[in-house]
C-alpha cells in the first residue's frame, strides 16, 4: 500500500514537472515569435564570429533590441545583420541616420554584441559600399577595435618594410667613414700641441709684473689720450670762433659778395657762348679741312694719272718716233651723258 502512494507521487511530479517544462518551452518560443518592433539591417565587412541570433543590440549601452538574423549579403561579400529594434525605441525609423554599428564584446567573457553609437561630426565613414538595394532601413557600421587594431597594425608593417634600411646602413657607413676620415686629417696632435703653446703664451703674458707694466703703460695711454681730447676741444672752439668770424665778415660784405657772384655768373655765361662759339667754329674749320683733303686726294689722284700718260707718250714716242708724225688721233672718248 505505501509502496503504491510513492510510485502515485513520484508519477505525479514527474507528470507536473514535464507540463512546466512543456508550458516554458511554449511561452518561450511565443515570446520570441510574437515580439514586435522595428527591423533594420547593417553589413559588415569582417568576420562575425561570436555573433548569434538574439544577441542584444545596445545603444550607448542602452540595449534597445535583439539581432533577428544573420546571412550573407547578396553581393557575396558582406555579412548582413538584421536587428530588430523594440517598439518603445523604434517610434521614428530616423533614429539611427547619424550612428554607426560595430561589433564589441563583454569583457572578458567574449559574449559578442552590437553596440551602436552616434558618428562623430569629423569622423571618417568607414561603412562599406552596397551595390544592391537592402529590404530594410540600414545603420551604417563601422570596423571593430580589433579590426582596426590589425589594419593599423598591417599599415604600420608596410610602413616599415618600405622603409630603406640599406640605403640607411649605407649613408650611416658613408657619414661614419666621412668622419673617420675628417678625424685623421684633421690633426689633432698638432691641433692640441697649438693650443698648449697658445696656453703657454697666454700665462707668460699673465705675468704678474707684465700686467702691472700693461697696467701702468694703458693708465699713461688714458693720460694722454684725455690730454689730446681736451687739445681737440680747444682746437674746435677756435675754429668755431673763426667760423664765427668767418660767418660776421660774410654778412658785412654781403653786397659786395652778391656782385662779385653776379659777375662771376655773368663771365661763366659769356665764357660759355664763347666756348660754343668756338666749338661750332671748330666744327666748321674740321668739314672745310675734310673738303679739302677730298679735294687735294682727287688732285693727287689726277696729277699721277697724268704722270703715267706721260710716262706712256715718251715711252711711245721712244720706241716708235714715226708714229708722232704719221699715227692716226684716237678715237673720241665717249662722253657719258
């Protein structure tokens, strides 16, 4: 009898546990079928790894809804993300124009989210390119921290491996060879043997008696200099005193210098029509004695022609004695009109 009543009761709550677990299942699968709100999507350009289907969605760290799908965007590249908004967060469809979505994880624990925040006003749009119109409103996205950590990481590396090092290596053994080179030329054993006889020189010069003769030789130098000073003063006061007078006589002769000056600058303009004079005179006298010459080189010219017929006639008349007598004139020569 007693081993009936606990077969009964164990039969018993096995039977309400599986209705509970029955009834759970159900108004979990209800709750998430009938929630409402607003879908939206974005795409990544990276690998969503540890993103599922209802991770949150957060804004600011305000979580606003749930991650409704995950797939691949039609264009085969981008990984496409379709959220869905609640209601009391989805009231304007305008909400998320100036936010970006990135995915972010929790701490330590590595439970992956999508957290969306406002873009700066000079922040870069890093959302990728769509070539393919999206089935619902899109939140623009930008790379992860780790994303961004590595690209910057593989821009630093091809940074660096551009660099020239052995062009480097070779300019710095270059600069060093220079140098060794400038260091052996320049002698600096003879360069310090100098400056230890400039040093020598310098305390042979401190000499205490030497000093006290410098000493003795600049204070009689001040002497005189200050004796030659005052003699320049006395000098300058004469000769503004003579200046004075100077000054005095010129204004008490002052007519008699005015018509003196008048018949200097009288003379100087006479003096200068003479001179003018003179240099057309001169002028004259040059073309009449160019005229001349011109004339005596075409009388010269004339004379030795002369000569040379002459020369020619006795030469003729030498040879040939007859034909003075019985030769025929010469033509008339032809008179160019």
């Amino acid at each position: 009898m007693a081993s009936a009543r606990v077969n009964f009761s164990v039969g018993l709550f096995m039977t309400a546990g599986l209705a509970l677990a029955t009834l759970a299942v159900i108004w979990l699968g209800m709750t998430s079928f009938l929630r409402k709100g607003e879908l939206f999507v974005t795409y990544f350009d990276e690998s969503v790894q540890g993103l599922g289907v209802d991770s949150p969605v957060k804004y600011r760290g305000v979580p606003v809804g749930r991650v409704q799908a995950i797939r691949i965007a039609p264009d085969y590249n981008l990984i496409e993300v379709i959220i869905l908004i609640d209601d009391e967060h989805a009231a304007d469809e305008n909400r998320f124009v100036d936010s970006v979505a990135a995915i972010s994880n929790v701490g330590i624990t590595g439970a992956m989210f999508v957290e969306i925040d406002k873009r700066g006003p000079r922040a870069h749009d890093f959302s990728p390119r769509l070539g393919f119109t999206p089935e619902y409103p899109v939140i623009a996205s930008r790379p992860s921290d780790i994303k961004k950590l590595f690209r910057e990481i593989d821009e630093i590396a091809m940074k660096i491996q551009s660099i020239d090092f052995k062009g480097i290596s070779d300019q710095a053994m270059l600069a060093f060879a220079t140098v060794n080179t400038v260091v052996t030329e320049a002698q600096f054993g003879a360069i310090s043997a100098d400056i230890r006889t400039l040093l020598a020189s310098i305390n042979a010069a401190a000499n205490p008696k030497r000093l006290e003769s410098m000493a003795k030789n600049m204070e009689q130098t001040i002497i005189a200099s200050r004796k030659l000073m005052n003699t320049a003063a006395e000098e300058l006061t004469r000769l503004d005193t003579i200046l004075v007078q100077f000054q005095s006589m010129i204004e008490t002769n002052r007519p008699h210098v005015d018509t003196t000056m008048n018949a200097l600058a009288s003379t100087a303009l006479k003096a200068n029509v003479v001179m003018t004079q003179g240099h057309a005179t001169v002028f004259q006298m040059q073309g009449a004695i160019k005229d001349l010459e011109a004339r005596l080189a075409a009388t010269a010219e004339n004379l030795e022609q002369t000569s040379n017929n002459l020369n020619t006639l006795i030469g003729n008349v030498k040879d040939q004695p007859a034909q003075l007598i019985f030769g025929q004139p010469k033509a008339p020569r032809k008179v160019e009109e």
